[in-house]
C-alpha cells in the first residue's frame, strides 16, 4: 500500500516505511494508516504526555531530535510513528515491533 499525503506538512517525512505487522493489518483491509501520518506529520503528536508533546515540539524547532506520535486507533491496536532526527525516515510500527 503506498501512503499518500494529501496536504503541507510541518516537516519532511523522508522515506516511509512500515514494519511487518502494520503492513499486515494494511494487507488485511484491517487498518488504513493514512490518517494517522498524515496527523503525524501535521504536528498533532497523538496520545502523549504533555511533556512528550513539548519535546516533540522542541525537536521540530531544533531538528536535533526524532519525532514520535502514538495513535490509540482501537482499544487493541495502538499505532506507532517515528520520524528520524535529521527527518530521512518515517517509520510506521506497532507498540510489540520497538
């Protein structure tokens, strides 16, 4: 499945890549991630602390970090969503793949 961003971001994405069990559930019609990266890559960091959300910030501000948002899409299924620090990988991947 090819992930298709349909607006601006607030930063480059890089390569975009999804691990074994988030391309399952793709496969499977069980989960359409688009919606998530696109929140991801909007800024809207997900279900984090509020510490979490100002480091997130503070690394798309300095670009010496990586980015992390985290997705509660169904009470069982928890998406993941890490953007590298120097923004050349975007990396889809459930919670049990870190």
């Amino acid at each position: 499945m090819a992930l298709v961003v349909l607006s601006q971001s607030r930063f480059r994405a890089g390569h975009m890549v999804m691990t074994a069990g988030v391309n399952d559930l793709v496969q499977r019609g069980i989960f359409n991630p688009t919606p998530y990266l696109q929140r991801h890559l909007n800024g809207d960091w997900g279900d984090l602390s509020d510490d979490d959300r100002r480091q997130n910030d503070a690394a798309l501000q300095s670009g010496e970090d990586r980015l992390f948002s985290s997705y509660q899409v169904t009470r069982d299924l928890k998406l993941w969503i890490i953007t590298e620090w120097d923004r050349s990988v975007t990396t889809l991947l459930l919670p049990s793949e870190y």
